[in-house]
C-alpha cells in the first residue's frame, strides 16, 4: 500500500508537471533576449494546448511585435479553459476614437506611440474638440512609397489593419517621418469644419446663419457625398473674414450634366447661336489617379477666376507638365460660343455620349483635321503635295489647281467621363469599346471616373490613317464623332477597374498646407517634449523642432549671449524671445530691447535655400518697431515719414530681422557667386552658432566680421 501510494503521489506529480492535468504554468517570454513575434508567442502557447488568440492595438513597437499578455500575467498557473489575449503591435498610430474626444485625451492617448505628435486648428462649432487626424481615426501610420493606397480593413476585434496610408478624402499625405498629427476645433471666422459632408440644406442653413451670403456649384463625387458638401471656398476650417461663401455639392452624372450646360444667352452676337451643351468643363478640373498610382490632372487651358465662368477648354498634365492636345472640349470642330444644341443634336454633335441620356461624357482633341505632315489642313494658299505642305505658286500648274494628297489622320486625345449613376454599361453594349477577351474587373462604379484612350493598345497602322474615304467622297475622321457616326475606330482601353482614372476627392484636411503646427509630443512621448526646451539645447534638436519650440514663443534651446568679434557689441537673447542690444545693433528706436517672433520662411538669399534652410531660422521684431532716421523733421517723425511724403526710403529704420544659424553649417561650401571674394569677407565659423542682422540694401552675406557669435 505504501508503494502504491508513493507511485500515485509521483505519478500525479510528473503528470502535473507535464501539464497532463491542472493548472498550467504560463511560460516567460517578455525576458526573452530576441524580440518575438506576436505569432510566435500565440503558436507557443497554442502548442502548450492553451486557449489562446490574438488583438492587435497600435504602439511604439513595430508592426507584428509581441506587447504583452492581457488576461493572465506570465508565470503565472492558470486553468486549460481560461482564454489567454496575445497583444500584437499595429505599429504607431491612432487608436479609433480619437476623433471627437478633447485635446487633453487625444495627446494621452498618442502619447506613447514613439513618434512626433502635431497639433493645427481649424475653426469649427465644437471648440476644443479633435476633428480630423492623420492618419485617419482608426488607422496605422505608415511609410508613403509609390504603391497605391488599399483602403483599411478590420480584424475580428475591430482595430484596423493599418494597411490605410492616407488621408480622408485622398489627400496627400504627408511622410510618415512627420509623425501623427491631429486638429482641433477652435473658435473664429470662416466656415467651420462641421460643414464638410454635411447636406446641403443643412450646411446653407449653417453658413447663412453666420452671416454667409451663401453660393453652390455641384461637382462629380463618390456616391457618399452625393448632394453633400465636398469643399467650400473659402476653404473649411480656415479663418477668413469674407462675406460670401461657395459650396462645392457631389452630384451624380444626372445633375452633374444639367449644371455644365451652356446657352447662347448674353453672347455678343448671340442671333447667330441658339445652342445649349454641357461644356462647362470646370467641374472636371483635378486630379484623377488610377489604383495603381498613375495620375493625370485636368487644368483649364487659361487662367480663370473659378466659379465666375465657364472653363470650355481643359488639357492634361502630368508631374505639372502639360502633355498631349493644346485643348480639350466636347464639340466637335468648334472653338467658340456653340451653334449646337442637346435637344436638336444635328450634325457630329448627334452622336456624342455628351447629348445621349447615359450621363456619359466624351471630350477629345476636336482640332483633329487632316495633317500634312505636321501641318493641319487648316487654310487656303497652300495644298498637300504627297504629304508636303507647299503654295499655290508652286504648283505644276501655275496655281489652277491645289489637288491634295498625303494627307492623313492622326490619333489624339480622346477622354471619357463616368460619373456616379452614367449607364456606362449601355455604351459597352452599343460596341463602343474594344472588347478584351481577358474578364476584367469592374470599375469601382461608386467613385468618378474617366478613361484614356491609349494608343498603344492599337495596331501602329491604326493610329494614322489616309484621310480617304467612301463616305460620299467625304474625308472622315476615325477618330472623334462626324456626321457619319460614332467614332469608327473603337475605343481602347475598355471600362475595368485597371483602366480607371478616378477623381481624387477633395478633403478640408490638406495637411500639406497647414504649415508646421504646433508639436505637443516628441519620439520619448509627450512628457519629454514638454519638458524639452528647458533641458535641451540646440546642438541636441533639428531646426524644425528649434522653429516648433520658437512658434510656442519659447526660445529656450537658442537663448543666450551673442557678440560680434570686430565691435564687441553683444546682443542677449532670453528664453521669452526678447533681445537686447546696443543701439548700433537697431535693436529699437525707443528701447533697448524687443520681442522677437518666428518669420514663415528664411530670406537666405545668397545661399541655395534648400541647403541654408535646414540650419536657418529667421526672427523679426513687430511692425511697429519700424520708425524714421530723417534730419531733416527728427528722428520720430511718425506717419508722414513711414508714408514717404517727407522721407526717402533709406530714411526708413526697419524693425529688427536676425537669422540664427545653427552650428556645423560651413555657408562657404554653399557660396556659389563667390561673394566673400567680392566683398573681402571672411565666412563665419561653422562650429559655433550665430546671428546676422541681413541688411536691405546689397549687403555682405553673413561674415566672421559681422555676426553675433554664442558667447554663453
């Protein structure tokens, strides 16, 4: 009996140990010397025979790292039944949420994401209140590349996959190096950022009771902000004092072809139009992106005051570059007030997707005539001698005839529009596209889009043709609609989710015009960065956080005392921006000191400006710094002087501008006109840090004769 029980006692142990029973020992993974993987960690456990899963959340960590253990601690027995939570790293970002909760919360809860977090402001009806943030509410912060931007997707616990790298409303985003960013609500003038999205009867309700007289003009849109304010101009969020304010509505291709029409009313000699067309093309200026990242932009030919008349004419571009045909519209042969009309289409003008009922819109090079050469076929005097343009004169038969030949047909722009809700299906039907015998993918058919025509996809023999025709002896143009019909030559690409160029939507959020904001946590967290200024200097900090720190009025990280080596005149920067000087410094004409503020840009000006602006930081004191040096009437003359009716503008002391340039910037490597040879100068020395007081008329660059060095 006794062995027996010793065998039971042993048996029960070794079994207990081997986790065949019991409780189980939750293993140790956090003193691990390698970093582990969520998933390496979840199939440990799992492999223990653990009731295991994993949650994602967002975190300093890099994306897929193992965080932790929610539920039991590690170490720690528990029983087979009881669910362990893996914790996995999204990487840095913005939990869902974060919009709408109070900027005291929003910085906690970005606080330890282990990169800058940057406040703006925009105006808006909840002050106080977090309105937008980059990346998106919800979503993970993420290197920009040149692949295409994949909407967020959610995990089965409801965090995002963080696969999003952009802004709402596809925006650009900025580099990821920039951190997350987050705006809040504040009061002010301008229309508030409540009205993005809102409807539009709501939102004009809103707007005119602040005072707004108050405009629309409907634009293609995703099918979410059908009949909701896109934009508005001025634009949402930003402070303004206008009295009128124009909202941008998303139509569909229904509404969106009613508002670009045209008529001949108010037209200088309009008895000779009585057309009526959908040739306000303004509505299409853009930019347009296939899912790939292949972008073109449409921009009006000229420039035009927006919303004040109509833009008949568009062209493409690319990188900024305009490529392609002079100008683009949809009237065929016409570059003037129309004599077409969409309720008696006669002529080409009848076989346009524009005066059809589809909502579809065509617009084409319509200055496509018979070439001769490089020459349109496009006057008199001239005729085509086997594709060479030469005058009448010089015909065989002393001018009594100009018979042409050589003349051809070239391919050229050709675009189609495809607004939400354009039965595009019923011109595939109609064969007006060349068909693929590939099953393509569907054009998203909830986002505008357009296509162009691609003459690569055509055989080199049908991109120019003879301009030759059995149509009653007529030349016909293959490519763009005649009075013959539908453009002979089908169009290639076909609708497909590849081929699609879709309207990138507008977004009040345009981070990339917000300027540097204000930063409220560094890659410590924000702790750190509140208490950074007083601790760190500036050969511990970049430019930008220096011009963050400064922008907050707190010059910290560059104050201190500054001399010139020639004078020995010093001036005294304190942590406030005040600085203080002698009056051959100008410091001010009625004191010894001034409050210095943070200029938007550094005038640099003898230097590449890419080069000198990364160790620049340009200051000035307030306007009203600026007084008279005139003998004539005393030095404060007032306002008669500043006006110039008694002083020339040399009689003029402006308020005080200096530029602080940081150490290790050697200005004579960027010297390129070699003005410290012109000027018998001596470059300052790059191993300390310095003031220069740029003078307005042809000065010297900054010199080791004329700046203030740190001193201490």
């Amino acid at each position: 009996m006794v062995v027996f029980a010793l065998l039971v006692v042993t048996g029960c142990a070794v079994t207990y140990n081997l986790h065949l029973w019991g409780s189980h020992a939750v293993p140790y993974f956090s003193a691990d010397d390698e970093i582990l993987s969520a998933d390496d960690v979840l199939a440990r456990l799992q492999g223990d025979r653990f009731n295991a899963k994993k949650r994602q959340e967002f975190s300093k960590e890099k994306r897929g790292a193992y965080l932790r253990l929610d539920g039991v601690q590690e170490g720690e027995r528990v029983e087979r039944t009881q669910e362990i939570t893996v914790v996995e790293s999204l990487g840095p970002g913005v939990p869902e949420g974060t919009v709408g909760e109070d900027e005291g919360t929003a910085t906690k809860i970005l606080s330890d994401m282990g990169v800058p977090v940057t406040k703006y402001t925009m105006v808006s009806d909840d002050p106080g209140k977090v309105v937008a943030t980059f990346p998106q509410d919800g979503h993970a912060l993420e290197k920009r590349d040149d692949t295409a931007k994949t909407p967020a997707t959610k995990t089965d616990t409801g965090e995002a996959d963080g696969t999003d790298t952009g802004t709402s409303g596809g925006e650009p985003a900025p580099d990821s190096l920039d951190g997350i960013k987050f705006v809040v609500g504040v009061k002010g003038d301008g229309v508030p950022v409540e009205v993005y999205g809102m409807a539009q009867a709501e939102a004009e309700g809103l707007l005119k009771s602040r005072g707004f007289e108050v405009g629309t003009k409907l634009v293609p849109a995703d099918r979410d902000m059908i009949g909701k304010v896109v934009r508005t101009e001025p634009q949402i969020g930003k402070e303004s004092a206008a009295s009128r304010a124009t909202m941008y509505i998303g139509a569909n291709a229904k509404d969106l072809r009613a508002s670009m029409m045209i008529t001949a009313d108010g037209v200088e000699e309009s008895e000779l139009y009585h057309g009526k067309t959908p040739s306000d093309l303004s509505t299409l200026i853009g930019q347009w992106c296939t899912d790939a990242g292949d972008c073109i932009e449409l921009a009006p030919t000229d420039s035009i005051d927006e919303g004040t008349q109509p833009v008949c004419y568009l062209q493409m571009k690319r990188d900024g570059e305009h490529v392609g045909a002079e100008r683009l519209d949809n009237l065929p042969r016409v570059h003037y007030m129309p004599d077409y009309d969409v309720d008696k289409p006669e002529g080409a003008f009848r076989h346009q997707l524009g005066t059809g009922t589809t909502g579809v819109l065509d617009i084409y090079d319509t200055n496509q005539l018979a070439l001769c050469g490089t020459q349109p076929r496009n006057g008199v005097g001239w005729y085509c001698d086997h594709g060479t343009p030469k005058n009448w004169e010089e015909s065989d038969d002393d001018g009594r005839r100009h018979e042409d030949s050589g003349l051809v047909y070239r391919m050229s722009d050709y675009l189609i529009v495809v607004p939400v809700d354009a039965d595009i299906a019923s011109v595939s039907r109609s064969g007006y596209f060349v068909q693929s015998d590939e099953k393509a993918e569907e054009a998203d058919a909830d986002r505008p889009y357009l296509l162009i025509r691609d003459p690569q996809l055509y055989d080199a023999d049908d991109r120019e043709v003879s301009a030759l025709s059995t149509d009653g002896g007529t030349a016909v143009n293959p490519f763009i609609p005649t009075e013959s019909g539908s453009p002979k030559m089908k169009f290639a690409p076909a609708p497909s989710a590849e081929s699609a160029y879709y309207l990138v939507q507008s977004s009040p959020f345009d981070w990339t015009a917000m300027g540097e904001g204000e930063a409220v946590c560094d890659e410590q967290g924000c702790d750190v960065a509140t208490k950074a200024p007083a601790k760190q200097k500036a050969a511990d900090m970049t430019i930008a956080q220096i011009r963050s720190a400064a922008k907050r009025g707190d010059f910290t990280p560059i104050a201190g005392r500054y001399c010139q080596k020639k004078t020995g005149d010093c001036l005294t920067l304190d942590d406030d921006g005040t600085v203080t000087g002698p009056r051959s410094g100008y410091v001010k004409h009625d004191a010894m000191s001034t409050t210095l503020t943070v200029q938007s840009s550094v005038r640099a000006t003898w230097f590449p400006e890419g080069t000198v602006k990364d160790h620049a930081l340009e200051l000035k004191a307030p306007e009203s710094d600026t007084y008279c040096m005139n003998d004539r009437a005393g030095e404060n003359q007032g306002e008669a002087c500043l006006s110039g009716d008694y002083a020339y503008g040399s009689d003029i002391r402006q308020s005080l501008t200096l530029t602080y340039y940081a150490k290790g910037l050697d200005l004579l490597q960027h010297d390129e006109y070699d003005q410290y040879a012109f000027y018998g100068v001596t470059p300052p020395d790059p191993d300390t840090p310095f003031l220069h007081r740029p003078e307005a008329l042809r000065p010297p660059p900054p010199a080791d004769e004329n700046v203030y060095y740190l001193v201490d």
